[in-house]
C-alpha cells in the first residue's frame, strides 16, 4: 500500500491547474502522467538577466531593457521579418520577429508607450537587436521578469516556460516527508532535508546549481540510488529465503569435465565452485558469470547442467539468436548425450514433427537439458522437473523474459535457480546498477590456447592497403569480418555504407562477400551468417549485429571502417569475434574522414584498445571516459532509466547507497522502527518495482 502522505505526488498531473486534456499527454511525455513525475523533472538550463542600456548591452548576454516604442516595419514580402524600432536614451533597440503577428505586437507595444522588454542581445550594424523577445512588460509589471529563470526540457507544443510553472505547481503539492536518511550522514555530507532539495533543484542561483555535483542534486540523486539498491536487495533477499532444489555433481559433470578438451583455468574452478554452493544451498540461486571474451563461461555453465541433469532434474540454456543456439547446442550437445545427458534444441524455426517431438521430450522428462531462443519460454512449453535456467547474453533479455522461463518450473519443487552469462565486462559501480540482486562470478583468465589478436589503429585512408592485405589473406584461405556502422547511404557521407561496402569489395576482390544487418529479416540475415559460420562465405561485411554470440573459429581478421564513431566496449566486443582458432588474427582500426582527423577521446579510446586485450581494464577505461562527457555506448549499456541520478558521475554515491541498503536491510528486515518506516515512503516515492523506469 502507498503512504498516505504520498497521495499528492502520485495524483494525475490533470490536477495541476493548465493541465487539461491537449496538455496532458505531452506532459506525460516529456516528464511521465503524475504530479511526481514533474516534481522530479529538474531544469536544464538557465538564464541570467541582467539590467542594461543599447549603449551598455553586450553581445550574447541576456539584457533587460527599458525603452519607448517608436514604429513599427512590417514586412513587404513572405519571409521577412516584422520589426520594431525602439529607444532608451543612450540609443536604439531593434526587435525582430519571424512570422510575427502584426495586430498582436501592435498591442503588446503601442507607439509612444514605455515597455520593459529582454532577450538575447545581439548586434547588427552597431545597434541592439533582440529576435522574439522573451518577456514584453509594462514597467509596472517589473518583477514579473525573473533576473534568474530556470529553463527546462520542451517538446512541440509545450514550451519552457509551460513546463515551469507545472513543475513549480508540483512543487507546492510536495509534501514534507519523513527523513530516511541517516542524520549523521547528512551532516557529513551537508545536505538539506528531500524538501528543501527538491525546491533548490527547481530554483537554481546560478549555472553551478545545474551540475551533478550540486548539494540539492548530489542529495536527491542519493535518495534514488539508495531507493534503487533497497529494491535490489530486497530481491536477493526474496530469493535467498526462497528454497529450491538441492542439486549436487554426478557422474554426468564428471564425464563432462573429462570430455572438456583443455583443462579449467582457476577462474573458471572458483567460478564453478561459487555456482555448485549456490545450487547446493537450497535456496534459489541467482548468480551473474561474468567473463570476458573468450574466458570459458559456457564450459563452467555446462558443468551446471549437468550438475541438474545428474540430480534427476531439468535444465535450459536460452540464447537471443537462433545461430547462437545452434552453436552452444553443436558444442555442448553431443558431450552432454556422450555423458548420458538427452539434450534438444528448440528454436522458433523447428518443423511441426521435430517441435512435437522435443516438446514431449521435455514434458516427459526424457530430455534432461533444453537449449533454445525465446521460443524456451512460450505457452506451449512443459518441463517436467525444471530446475536452472541458463541465460547467454543476459543483456539481450528483459527481467520479464527471464522471469517467464523460471515461472516454467514446478512450484512444489520449490524456485528456479537462475545463471545469467555476460560477456561484457563490466566496471563493479555498474554491476550494482544493473545487476545489484545478483551474486557475481569473474573470470578474469582465458584458457590456454586463445590467441592473441594483433590490433593496429590506422587512418582510413589506408583502406586500399587494407583492402589489398585482405585479399592476400583470403586466398590462403583466412575468412574476415568487415564492420560498418551504417545500413544504407545516409547524409553523413564520410560513414561507409554497409551496402555499398559489400558492393566495392566484392568487384575489388573478386570473392563471394555475405551482408548482415539488423533491418535484414532473421530468417534471411541468420542464413547468410550460417554460410560464413560453415566456411561457404570467406568474407562478411556487417553492421553491429554481429557484435555478440558469433563464433567462426576461422575467422581471424576484423576490420573495422570509422572505428572513432564506436564506444570502447563495443570495439572490444567485435574484436572477440577474430582469434578463436589457430590461426595468428588481427584487428585493424580504421579511423576519421577524409582529413584524417581524430579528437582526444577518440583518440584515448583506439589507444587503449591497441594497447590491452584485457576486457576488465578496458570497461573500466571506457567508464573514465563516460564520465569525462563521453557519451558513447552509454544507452546501449541498459542502464536503469534514473530521474536524477547518473550512474557514471554519481559513482561513489552508488557505492554508499549500496552499502546503506544492505546495511539498514541487515538491521531492520521488515522496516518496521521509525527509519523503517520513513525508507518504506522513499521506496514508494521511486516505486522501482511498478514505474515505467524501473526494473522490470
């Protein structure tokens, strides 16, 4: 149940007086459809007046001026713009106005009449002018025009200023609420109480009140964050006390780990030492494998299902592409039956026969392991005794798609046990964001036998050498990938087309060239992949599709066009898809426009690529740069959608909030002393669990 003293922020925004029926769904919007949502919505900007005379104003300030209106030019041909000349007395001022209304501008400024007027000052022919004044005022109304304004989001339809006076309306609904906050942080921090923050976020004094680091933001994003990490860990609290099966290694891991062809690295023991307590717990399991490109995560998964399988239970292992399921059901499959695991596969593309078959399999519980795509978790699928479910890429599923695969476990049994593999690592501050309810395993070696890849970073006016190297390769029998970022011709001309890149290079070289892109059909784009994947295909131009859960061990060379347009985890993914097999591989950076030109981060990003294949090292570069203003990467990442905090420059508030929670948690289980209760009002304020921003 919501706190009743909640009720005011979480009433419809149409209560807000303006709101009415063609308002409300662009503020909904532009901020979300409660009095909350634009409580919350801050400014972006600000504008600072300043009193001034034409012969004083400077260019680019924002002046306030007193003048006499003296005429008015209103414009003899389409297009141009309606004037009006006026004066104070060290000169004139001129106010423009593209598509103006004569009869309205003739009423706001009369001939002869005084008028307070501000806006941009610039300059033409010596003199002020102002483009659409921002405020037009008789000087009676003086203290209408705010010396400081706070300037916020806008979308078509619902200006600045509109959005201010809703948000300030907002603000007085706020009600003052209990303080969840312990009092000798605060103090140590010197932050206000949430009610004074919030009216500080909204009445900035200066440009420094906008930044993250500001004392009103620094506390309200703390009261996210720390929102956020209470529902997290109120989630591994559920699962932890939730019981599941108790699943214990058999002879089937047994005959799996001597059938693996190269012995465990000791990430990869710890790893599956860490999973083996979990599922031998009896409680739900519920743990992130962490681990980079190429590090052994599918071994120590598959040690897991047959684990399962040895206990007389049923596992499943989902992955987001049909190749990808294919590959681990190729790899893993005739090891787990030699082990004497029955394992199918399960695809949206089975015949109705093969579909039926493997569908009784599992309902049967003659099949001991399901590797598929999504089609794992839709109605028409039983398990029998489903015990884990496994799953590649787990940023390529939402909560609620992982969700409905566990659901497909019996509840007498007790609660589905949950892996979850990445293959992008990932700095801790950010494992917390994304991955707070989660134990996680690291695996920070790679087993023997991987081979390095040589990275060169050159400028893409190299790219018929590249080309001609490329060639040479080919023909002894090497396949390639070459990366794009675009589909199609766009008006950015310097970025190479996929399509047309395919184009050139099949005249160039001679050889049969694939194409994949993401608006090919999967069907379509999946076929051309199997080819490259069996050999048929020597060399594959792609966008970022194939960035993830492609493995062609021939694969050994990576060239990729405008590599500065790319985030540096993004690069370090697609250069895992080469050095997979025996032969030496290389990744070739190709970078800028036809002047060659690389800014500083651009520039930092190939370095550290060039320099260091360790995936750890380079997450935790590219997280310096994001919070260097770096955006790159930053909305691929699946971050939570926060209000106010920033997960890059709020770092070490994330780390404390994760700490608090835990520890207010580990005191107060059930929130029920006075702290308790007052943290039960901020969790209902962010409502992680419901909103459209939430986890889920």
């Amino acid at each position: 149940m919501r706190p009743e003293i909640l009720f005011p922020l979480f009433a419809q925004a149409t209560t807000l007086k303006g709101v009415g029926p063609k308002v409300a769904p662009l503020v909904e919007k532009l901020a979300g459809p409660l009095v909350r949502d634009l409580a919350m919505l801050g400014p972006t900007g600000l504008v600072v007046r300043r009193a001034t005379t034409a012969a004083e104003a400077r260019e680019g300030e924002v002046g306030i001026f007193d003048i006499v209106i003296d005429r008015m030019f209103i414009p003899s041909k389409p297009g141009a713009p309606l004037k009006v000349r006026a004066s104070d007395d060290t000169g004139f001022v001129h106010l423009v106005w593209f598509g103006g209304d004569p009869r309205h501008i003739d009423r706001q400024l009369p001939r002869g009449e005084r008028r307070l007027i501000s806006g941009k000052v610039e300059r033409f022919n010596n003199e002020v002018q102002i483009v659409h004044p921002d405020w037009i005022v008789p000087v009676a109304r003086a203290a209408e025009i705010p010396p400081v304004e706070a300037v916020y989001p806008a979308t078509q339809g619902l200006t600045s200023r509109m959005v201010r006076k809703f948000a300030l309306a907002a603000l007085e609904a706020a009600p003052d609420l209990p303080e969840w906050q312990d009092p000798a942080w605060l103090a140590k921090q010197g932050w206000p109480s949430w009610r004074v923050a919030l009216s500080a976020l909204h009445h900035p004094e200066g440009l420094t009140d906008l930044e993250t680091d500001a004392t009103a933001r620094q506390r309200l994003a703390y009261d996210e964050l720390l929102a956020h990490q209470l529902a997290l860990a109120r989630r591994r609290r559920a699962r932890q006390i939730n019981p599941a099966p108790v699943i214990t290694a058999g002879e089937a891991s047994a005959a799996l780990l001597s059938a693996l062809p190269f012995r465990l690295t000791g990430a990869q023991d710890q790893a599956v030492a860490e999973i083996r307590r979990d599922l031998a717990s009896g409680q739900q399991m519920g743990r992130l494998l962490q681990g980079d490109v190429g590090s052994g995560k599918t071994a120590a998964a598959a040690l897991a299902l047959a684990d399962v399988a040895s206990s007389g239970f049923q596992a499943a292992l989902m992955a987001p592409t049909e190749i990808l399921a294919r590959q681990h059901y190729q790899r893993l499959g005739p090891m787990l039956e030699a082990a004497g695991v029955a394992t199918i596969l399960l695809t949206g593309r089975d015949t109705p026969a093969e579909r039926r078959e493997r569908l009784d399999a599992l309902a049967t519980g003659r099949a001991a392991v399901a590797i598929g795509t999504h089609a794992l978790f839709q109605d028409a699928v039983r398990f029998d005794r489903l015990a884990l479910a496994v799953i590649d890429e787990q940023h390529r599923f939402g909560v609620n798609e992982r969700n409905r695969l566990q659901a497909k476990g019996d509840p007498r049994l007790g609660g589905v046990h949950l892996l979850t593999m990445s293959a992008t690592p990932i700095p801790r501050t950010l494992e917390l964001t994304q991955f707070g309810e989660l134990d996680v395993s690291r695996l920070m070696e790679k087993p023997p036998g991987r081979t390095p890849v040589i990275t060169a970073v050159l400028p893409q006016a190299r790219i018929g050498e590249v080309a001609k190297r490329l060639k040479a390769a080919v023909e002894t029998g090497a396949q390639a990938y070459w990366i794009c970022p675009l589909v199609a011709e766009s008006e950015a001309i310097d970025l190479a087309a996929a399509e047309a890149r395919a184009v050139d290079l099949r005249r160039i070289l001679n050889i049969e060239v694939g194409l994949v892109h993401g608006q090919m059909p999967g069907a379509e784009r999946e076929a051309v992949m199997a080819d490259f994947a069996d050999g048929r295909i020597p060399l594959l131009v792609a966008t970022t599709v194939v960035e993830v859960g492609v493995d062609v061990p021939n694969a050994s060379i990576m060239v990729i066009e405008h590599a500065d347009r790319f985030g540096l985890a993004q690069l370090h993914q697609l250069r895992g898809r080469v050095g997979r097999g025996a032969r030496s591989s290389a990744c070739i950076l190709l970078y800028g426009g036809d002047d060659g030109g690389l800014g500083e981060t651009a520039r930092e990003r190939l370095e550290t690529l060039r320099r260091t294949e360790d995936g750890f090292e380079i997450a935790e570069e590219d997280f310096r740069l994001r919070g260097g203003g770096d955006p790159l990467g930053l909305k691929q990442s699946g971050l939570p959608a926060y209000r106010l905090a920033d997960p890059i420059r709020h770092r070490g508030l994330m780390l404390a909030a994760a700490d608090d929670a835990r520890l207010i948690l580990a005191r107060d289980p059930d929130l029920t002393s006075e702290r308790g209760r007052a943290v039960q009002v901020l969790e209902a304020l962010f409502d992680w669990r419901n909103d459209r921003g939430g986890l889920d």
